[in-house]
C-alpha cells in the first residue's frame, strides 16, 4: 500500500512557489520519499511498519541534525484526503518556521 500512496503523491502537481521537489532522494544512510531543499522539508509517508518508532526516531534525528524538517504522513491520510495532505506540505514549504506535529 505504501508504493500505492507514494505513486498517487507523485502524480499530485504542488504548487510550491518556485520550489524544487525531488522523489526517492538519498540523504546520509537513508533514502527520503520526497525532498524540497528550498524550504529544508522532507515528507515521508509511511506504513504500518512504522508503527514502532526507534528507527523513524534514529532517521528523524540524522535528517534533523541535516538542518531539514520531516513531515510525516499515514499510507491511508494520502489515500484518503490527498488535497488536505498537499494543502498541508505547501504550508510547511511556505513556512520555515512550521514544525512537524509527528
């Protein structure tokens, strides 16, 4: 299910104002689903293997001392409401100073 979610986000356009966004992208030992380094943001969407926090703790904390935000969301958020998911990231694009809930 998570490709499913991550295909239907790739397909959505995001109107970023002039951000650049970049799929699957290597950053340190870890690979993020999406990247926009203009505004220093990367969004995962995650599975029920992330349920059992450690390793996303360990990830969140690589990507963090990067100097990048990491935003996360449900397979079944994107499935379900994927506009309210993209009205959500373009928040964060826009606003440096948002910081994840999650």
């Amino acid at each position: 299910m998570a490709r499913t979610a991550r295909t239907q986000a790739r397909s959505y356009q995001i109107p970023a104002s002039g951000s650049y966004r970049q799929i699957r992208v290597p950053v340190g030992k870890f690979i993020a689903d999406f990247v926009c380094a203009e505004a220093r943001l990367i969004v995962e969407i995650d599975g029920s293997q992330h349920a059992g926090p450690n390793y996303d703790r360990e990830r969140d904390a690589e990507l963090k001392a990067r100097g990048f935000r990491v935003l996360r969301f449900w397979n079944d958020d994107v499935l379900r409401d994927l506009n309210a998911v993209c009205d959500i990231i373009i928040a964060y694009v826009r606003d440096e100073s948002l910081q994840p809930w999650r």
